[in-house]
C-alpha cells in the first residue's frame, strides 16, 4: 500500500506540465543533436571520397578541366554544408547567408555540368534564380542594415561587433 502511494506520487511528479514539457524538449534536443552528427560525420563520409575520386580520377586518368571541374565544385558544396552543421552545432542558428552561398554554389555547378545540353528557357530560369539569390544575399547584408542603423525598423537593434553587425529583433513594445 506504501508502495503505491509513492508509485503514485513519483508519477504525477512527472507529469506536470513544466516538468513534462521540459524533459520532452531535453528528449527532442538530444534527437535532433543526434540527426545533425549523424549528417556530419556523413558529409565527412562524402567529403573523403570526393577527394579519392578526385586523386584517382587525376592519377590514373587523363583528365580534361571540364570533367574535373564539377567533381571540385562538389567538393566544396559538401565543405560549405560541412561548416553550416558545425554552425549549427556550436551556435544553435541557421546561417542563412551560407545557406544561399551553398545554393548558389550548387546552381553554378549544375550549369557548368549542364551547359552545352541547355536551351535559353533554362538560361533565363538560372539567371532569376541567380538574381533572387544574389538580392537575398546582399539586400539584408548591406541595404537593410544601413537602414536599421539609422533606426526606420524599431524592432531590430543592430550592435557593431568587431568589422560585423548583428541584428537582434527586439520584443515589441505594446502601447
């Protein structure tokens, strides 16, 4: 009888809802940290034989520039997502302007692979993209944060540190 009441006890203390909600999020934290190395070490994996299959392709072969150049331009599209994990790892945020990099390294590469086979419809769609890429990257880097330095957006802060600036949203002020 004892028991049970301690049985009793010991469970609804575990089932309040701060102490549920808290552990649910230590036990999904520890999931994702564990997706996120489990991807690192595979990049690393790729990376690996990306580089073997680069050495045997320019030892044992005789290679030509435009064969080789896609095998380098995937080398270091998995270098830019191997350091956006480790970003990640560390500092817990997406690095949004590496992301777009990343991309915009990928869309290079499937040009460079694909060019002679591409009609204009296709160069047309690669250079919006290009466009939309670009203006994603340098809009916020240096348009936005001149503008937010002057104080137009009153919800971002903008803090210099060393040559960067950091943009923090600030809670919004009711009233």
């Amino acid at each position: 009888m004892k028991s049970l009441k301690t049985l009793h006890k010991t469970y609804k203390s575990l089932l309040e809802p701060h102490k549920l909600h808290d552990k649910l999020g230590d036990l999904f934290e520890f999931f994702e940290d564990a997706i996120i190395v489990s991807l690192t070490l595979l990049l690393f994996y790729l990376s690996v034989l990306a580089i073997i299959d680069i050495g045997k392709y320019m030892i044992y072969d005789q290679y030509s520039f435009s064969k080789i150049l896609p095998k380098f331009t995937y080398l270091f599209i998995l270098a830019e997502l191997f350091r956006l994990m480790i970003v990640y790892l560390k500092e817990r945020r997406l690095d949004t302007a590496l992301i777009i990099k990343t991309t915009i390294i990928a869309v290079l590469r499937e040009l460079l692979i694909r060019a002679p086979y591409m009609h204009i419809d296709d160069y047309i769609g690669i250079s919006i993209l290009l466009s939309v890429l670009a203006l994603m990257y340098y809009l916020p880097k240096y348009f936005l944060v001149r503008d937010m330095k002057r104080g137009y957006y009153k919800r971002f802060k903008v803090y210099k540190k060393g040559k960067k600036y950091i943009i923090k949203s600030e809670p919004l002020e009711e009233g």
